[in-house]
C-alpha cells in the first residue's frame, strides 16, 4: 500500500510539475508574440489603464518651502 501511495505522490508532483511549465511557457509566448514598441492587431489601448495608474502618483510630487 505504500508503494501505491508514492506513486499517487509521484504523479501528483510530476502533473503539477507539467502544468507549471505549460503555463510559464504560454506566458513567454504571449509576451513575445509582437515586436517590442507595436501592437498587436485587435487590441484596443482604450480598455487598457495608462501606466500612472499602476505606478506612482500621475503627477510628480512637489516639493514646497
């Protein structure tokens, strides 16, 4: 019985294992599916937030005296 259970194990380690990989090796695909600087056809930069949304404040902090 204890054989069966490291197999089960076994398994269970090598498809989590499998899916990893296929997920981390879509990710680099879809991320260099287009040349850097252009876009790809179908995609609309209306829906997609401006950078300033994400980082920092969308204005530069001034410093007063």
């Amino acid at each position: 019985m204890n054989s069966l259970a490291t197999l089960y194990r076994d398994l269970a380690c090598a498809a989590g294992a499998a899916l990893i990989s296929v997920v981390a090796s879509l990710s680099f695909l879809t991320s260099t599916a287009v040349l850097p600087g252009t876009q790809a056809v179908g995609v609309s930069t209306s829906i997609v937030q401006p950078l300033h949304a994400w980082f920092g404040q969308p204005e530069p902090a001034v410093l007063v005296d």
